[in-house]
C-alpha cells in the first residue's frame, strides 16, 4: 500500500477513532487523507479513500478506465504464482488485544467498531486458496462476528466445519489497492485470487503467518490471524452498506484470534463504508464478468456500473451493434451476468459511457419508451436496495438506447 498511497491531505491534530475520522474522510471523499495523530493509539497511523476515483482504482491496477476490463481479463488468462518469502516488517511487533487497534466506529448506528478493509484468506484442500473481503465487528478482545454472504468463503466455512475445527483464517490490512481489488472479484471458487492480484501487479510476494498454515501478502501493515468457529455465533448489524442505507442485524459466525502482527510504524487502512472506495472496490470487479458475458451474443466495447447508482445497481453497456434486437439480448445478457443490477442501458459505441451527459444525450435522441423499454417484474435483485421488496425482489429496467434503422 505504501508505494501506492497519495497524501492529498495530511492531519496532524489529533483526532478520534470514533465518528471523527470518517467524518472527515466523508467531507474529503474524493482526496487521500492521511491521519497523523490519533488519539489512544500513538503507535498507528491511519489512511482513508486510498482509491476515492475510479482513475486511481485503474492507476493501482496499470492501466486506464478504458482498458481496465481488457488489463484484468488477460490478468485472469495469465495468471502468475506469488513467491513465498521468510521475513516480512508485520512481524515486528505484537499486540494482544483488537481493541489496541484504531479500529473505528463510522456512524452512530453501527452495531460497533468494524474492520473494513480486511482481506480475508483460507484455504481448502478441494478449491485451494481464496482472498475475499468482509466486514468484521469487533466483540470483545479477541472476537468477531464476520458477515459471510453465501459465496466462495461461505462454501469453505461450510466444508471445514463438518470436522469440528472450524476454518483458519488470516487477514490482511493495509495492502496495495490491486490485491483488495482481486480479493473482490467474483469470478470462480476455484480462483485463486492472489494469483491474479500477482499478475496484476508483475510479481507479489506472500510470507508465512505463525499460528496458522496461510500466506499473506508480505507488504501487509497488520495481520490477525485466527479460526472461524464451527459452531459460535452472535449478532452483526447493523452496518452502513454500499447504498448509504443500513444493511439489517442478523447471526454471523465468530472469528477467535489466535494472533496479532503490525509494523513498527503501522497505517492502518479505514475504508470509509459507503464512500467512493467502497462503491468502486465492491463494483468494478463486476465489470469485467458482465462485459464476458455479453461479448457471447455482441461486440461489446465498454461496461461501467455508474457512479450515481453506487457503483451496483445501474449499468452502461456500449456495443457496436450489427443487427435488430441486439441490444435487448445484451440487457438480458448483463442483467443475469450481474444480478444485483437493476437499470442498464445499452448505448452504441460513439457514446462514452463514463460521461453520463453523453448517456443521457443517446437516451433523449434514440429512445423510445414503447418501443425500447424491457420491463421485468417480480425479479431477484439486491437486498442493499432499499427500494425492493422483501428479499431484494425487484421491477428491473433495460433501456436501447441504440440507433435504429
């Protein structure tokens, strides 16, 4: 992360975990804040918004927003072993407890202090390696709940527990922006994840944790290592999710740490829930599996899950269209690519689906809404929609907004 970072704005009064950090990383959304002096925690620093644009996001991965989906998808047909090395500065120091942290409290509805930008990693011994990223509320000294949705480390979870032992786990805080963006991405379970964080970045070298059989990137600021417990759960919840909206209290299962590692001069990443960071990081993973999908049935030029809908729920597909009805396969195409999408529009590729002047130009001039409106009613959408009925069920929209002959 270091190599990476930007110190657009530094702090250097003192300043509080609770409430204060993020409210200032809130006011600066778009900049890098760097935070000096935080009080109860002489020994950390902490960083917020490290990727606050999608130009960054690219920049972190090598490339420009409009060959981001290209970079990843050649990423991901050439994927490169990390090199497991000895020694690595995480370990120079020793805490005993999560609360010697400067974990923080965001907003004052939070069930507590969460852990945001924490990339998980396990392993199974029939899918191998995976690094994913989950929200982590500190319950006590040396406990957290960790909301599981039922994706990939779900499923490994599951599979460990039918022993007994639970899963171990380790994770990584303070990492470059590439490795949070592959442990993001949603692709296969048999992915490894740090493979293509290693490929994105030409080379990543992992070292081993001490109480647990897993690597984790050498560069990390703080590492906690511990197990999910088989049978252990408490309430999480609730929690400012991608729509600025609270995502719902529910039982989630327990981490128990087994040990905590930081550098001697630690900085630590806060990644502000619902800022720009969030949205982009949890979104634009999805880009490049919609755009695989949709170049099946079109010669798609472009996907972009836009800004204004959080990076989640609205999409821009442009295609260069080359028959009648293309477009209307494309948004059904894109709509089960990713299905947590509720409006997308299709526009041709003289439009720049990153300017939504110009999307809102090809939707005032080439849209009918008799002729050029799909309607689905009655569809699984997102839970984080605060819109949509009960489990996610949701009206979804596709729009053509396309020439026609």
């Amino acid at each position: 992360m270091r190599s990476f970072l930007k110190k657009e704005i530094i702090i250097k009064r003192e300043v509080s975990t609770n409430y204060e950090i993020a409210s200032i990383l809130s006011e600066n959304k778009n900049k890098t804040v760097f935070f000096e002096n935080v009080k109860g925690y002489k020994n950390f620093r902490i960083v917020g918004n490290v990727c606050p644009t999608r130009e960054r996001v690219c920049e972190a991965l090598g490339t420009t927003k409009q060959e981001f989906i290209y970079t990843v998808l050649e990423a991901l047909k050439n994927l490169k072993d990390p090199t497991i090395v000895q020694k690595a500065k995480f370990k120079e120091k020793k805490v005993s407890s999560l609360k010697e942290l400067p974990i923080l409290k965001h907003f004052r509805e939070d069930a507590g202090r969460y852990i945001t930008s924490g990339v998980v990693i396990a392993r199974d011994p029939k899918y191998g390696r995976n690094a994913s990223i989950h929200r982590l509320l500190v319950l006590n000294e040396n406990k957290m709940a960790i909301r599981l949705c039922e994706r990939d480390l779900y499923r490994y979870f599951r599979r460990a527990s039918r022993n007994g032992k639970g899963l171990e786990i380790a994770i990584a805080i303070g990492v470059h922006p590439a490795i949070l963006f592959s442990a993001a991405f949603s692709y296969s379970i048999y992915l490894d994840e740090l493979k293509l964080a290693t490929s994105l970045l030409g080379g990543l070298e992992l070292a081993e944790c001490e109480t647990v059989d897993l690597e984790v990137p050498k560069e990390s600021e703080i590492v906690i290592e511990g197990k999910i417990l088989p049978s252990e759960e408490a309430w999480e919840g609730p929690f400012m999710d991608i729509t600025g909206t609270y995502d719902i209290r529910r039982k989630q299962p327990v981490i128990e740490v087994t040990n905590i590692m930081h550098r001697r001069d630690a900085i630590y990443h806060a990644l502000l829930p619902a800022g720009e960071e969030h949205k982009l990081l949890m979104g634009m993973p999805q880009e490049p599996r919609i755009f695989e999908s949709v170049q099946r049935i079109a010669e798609v030029k472009n996907v972009c899950l836009t800004r204004g809908g959080c990076n989640w729920l609205h999409g821009v597909i442009s295609i260069k269209k080359n028959s009648p009805g293309e477009a209307k396969n494309v948004i059904l195409s894109a709509l089960a690519a990713h299905p947590s999408m509720k409006h997308v529009i299709v526009v041709d590729d003289d439009i720049d689906i990153f300017n939504p002047i110009e999307v809102e130009y090809a939707i005032a001039t080439r849209f009918q809404g008799d002729r050029d409106l799909i309607i689905i009613k009655g569809a699984k959408g997102s839970s984080l929609d605060p819109s949509s009925k009960k489990e996610g069920v949701t009206t979804k929209l596709g729009i053509d907004a396309t020439r026609k002959e």
